[in-house]
C-alpha cells in the first residue's frame, strides 16, 4: 500500500506533534508534576499516535476502494490492521 504524498505529509505532521507531546510527558516526570497531569499528557499522546493509525488504515481503505480485485492490500489484512489499533 501506497500513502498519497497529502495524506503521508499530514501523517507526519502529526507524528512530530505527538512526538512533541510525548517530550512534554519526559519534561512532566523530570519535574515531578501530578500523576493526573502526566496521564492525562500521556492520553492526549495516545490519542494522537491513535489518530495516526486510523488514517492510515482509512487511505487503505480509499485504495481498495478505487482499485477494486487490484487493490494493494485484502480486506482481511486492512481488518487486521484496523483492530490491531483497538
């Protein structure tokens, strides 16, 4: 499977911005903030890497879509995919 140059552009974007977070969650422990201040960093990180994985599987779905029988990737493995993120 191909990701198209727009949507890789985006997955990026949002990978160095949960990567950004996810500094923030380090700096967070480094200066003993509240447990309820770094999970709920912590959950805004997971969401985000969440969020990365679910366009993904979508630009997989658009794909099999457009190409039909020729499609890079079965539904079954698409499946896989997708609940491998639940």
């Amino acid at each position: 499977m191909q990701i198209e140059p727009t949507v890789s552009h985006d997955i990026v974007l949002r990978l160095k911005r949960a990567r950004g977070q996810l500094d923030g969650v380090i700096n967070m422990i480094d200066e003993e903030r509240t447990c309820t201040d770094i999970v709920t960093q912590l959950a805004a990180v997971s969401k985000a890497l969440d969020r990365v994985g679910f366009k993904i599987v979508a630009s997989g779905l658009q794909q099999c879509m457009e190409h039909g029988d020729d499609a890079p990737m079965s539904r079954e493995e698409l499946e896989k995919l997708f609940l491998s993120l639940a």
